[in-house]
C-alpha cells in the first residue's frame, strides 16, 4: 500500500496535470471506455459487452432447450419459460463511475459491480458473484519524503475491475 499524506500540499499541481504529457506516459494504457479525464455521464455497459451477452444468452437458451427435462408445451412456450428462467438467473455487471481523486489520472473509472440484491437462482440461496476481473493501468501521484525535500512524481499502479458475474453460493 502507498502511504498518504493527507495534506493537499501533496497534490498535484496544475503543471502537473498536463494531458498531453500524462496521456503520452500513460500511452495504450488509455482506455476511453473504462477511463475518463472529466466528469463523464451515466455508466451503461457498451454495445459489445450487451452484444456478447446476448449471444451468451442465446448459447445458454440452446444448451437448456437440448438438456432439459421434456415437456409436452410448443415452441413459443418453451421458449418463453426459459427466457425467463435465463433472465432471472442473468448476473450482469452493473457499471457506475467512480471518482478516484485528484492523485489518479486520469481521474474517473467505469468501474463494475455484481447485482446482489435478490437470489439468482430457483430454490433461492445463491447470488451473484464476480468471477472474472480485468486489470486496467493508471497513474497515481505519489510523493516521497515529508520535509520540503519531497519528491513527487506519477507513477504507473494496476487497478482490477469486475468484468464478468455468475450465479454461485
């Protein structure tokens, strides 16, 4: 862990929080989907992420309609109960942005959380659970020293983010 000053004397200044200069350093780190230097607007998971869900589900959906149990119902029928069934067992990551402080750049993450306000499964007793991270570079200002011979400079830290959630106990 680093450890803090919480004195704002150990913020970083406006010559050093040049865009050009921190975005160069932090070269194909940047990542506009999970990354933003202003304040952003509301968190939606992208179309890729919605579109890979949606195939997921369509593979899960064949998979139950092969495995099943068999019952004599039609197609829509079928078809509807296990939409449902799929829909309710469903564990997507939920996306808000989070403000890291003035000490991170660039200073707002997309980060991911479970939905675990309700059981995921049928009987109820299992929730949703994050099974997958990914890990996304920043840089983080950090000060050595605690005199006025300080040395402040940005440095480059991992920060993980839930990208994937599933249905467990």
């Amino acid at each position: 862990d680093i450890v803090e000053h919480p004195d704002p004397e150990y913020d970083p200044k406006e010559q050093d929080l040049d865009e050009r200069t921190l975005r160069k350093k932090l070269g194909s780190h940047f990542d506009p989907g999970f990354m933003a230097v202003a304040v952003p607007g509301p968190a939606n998971a992208s179309a890729g992420a919605e579109a890979a869900a949606g195939r997921a589900r369509a593979a899960e959906l064949r998979r139950l309609e092969r495995g099943g149990p068999r019952l004599r119902v039609g197609k829509k029928a079928r078809r509807k109960v296990l939409q449902w069934l799929w829909a309710y067992t469903y564990c997507p990551v939920l996306y808000t942005w989070k403000d890291l402080g003035v000490r991170f750049w660039p200073r707002y993450i997309k980060e991911g959380n479970c939905f675990a306000e309700k059981s995921c499964s049928l009987p109820e007793g299992m929730f949703c659970k994050p099974v997958k991270s990914v890990t996304k570079t920043f840089l983080r200002w950090h000060c050595q020293g605690w005199s006025s011979q300080k040395y402040c400079t940005w440095i480059p830290v991992q920060y993980p983010l839930i990208s994937e959630c599933k249905c467990s106990c």
